[in-house]
C-alpha cells in the first residue's frame, strides 16, 4: 500500500508516530526522500517498511 502525503512535515510526522526505533525512522525517512527525488510525490510504500530493523551501539560494532 502507498502512502502519499502532501508535504515533508506531515510525512515526518507520520514516520514518526510509527517508527518503534531511531533505525526504523532513519530508513522510512530516507524511503520517503528517496521516493521524492526520483518522483516528485512524497510518499511511502508500506508493504517495503523493515519491521526488525535494529540499531547497533558503537561496542558491537567493533
């Protein structure tokens, strides 16, 4: 399903009301910008959202 939104903040808003981690909001904000630039339409395909999408902390990842 896609969700289109009429403007940067309401698709913010939106991601962020959602997202259950930073890393889950970093990759639907940048799905959102990328969609943008290649579309001109801000909108997120919901079907492609990562549901186990885990930050790591800097100890694990060295």
């Amino acid at each position: 399903m896609k969700k289109v939104f009429q403007t940067r903040l309401e698709a913010t808003d939106w991601i962020a009301a959602r997202a259950e981690n930073e890393g889950q909001f970093e990759v639907m904000r940048e799905q959102l910008l990328f969609n943008f630039i290649y579309t001109g339409i801000y909108y997120i395909d919901t079907d492609v959202i990562q549901e186990d999408i885990v930050m790591l902390d800097d100890e694990e990842r060295r």
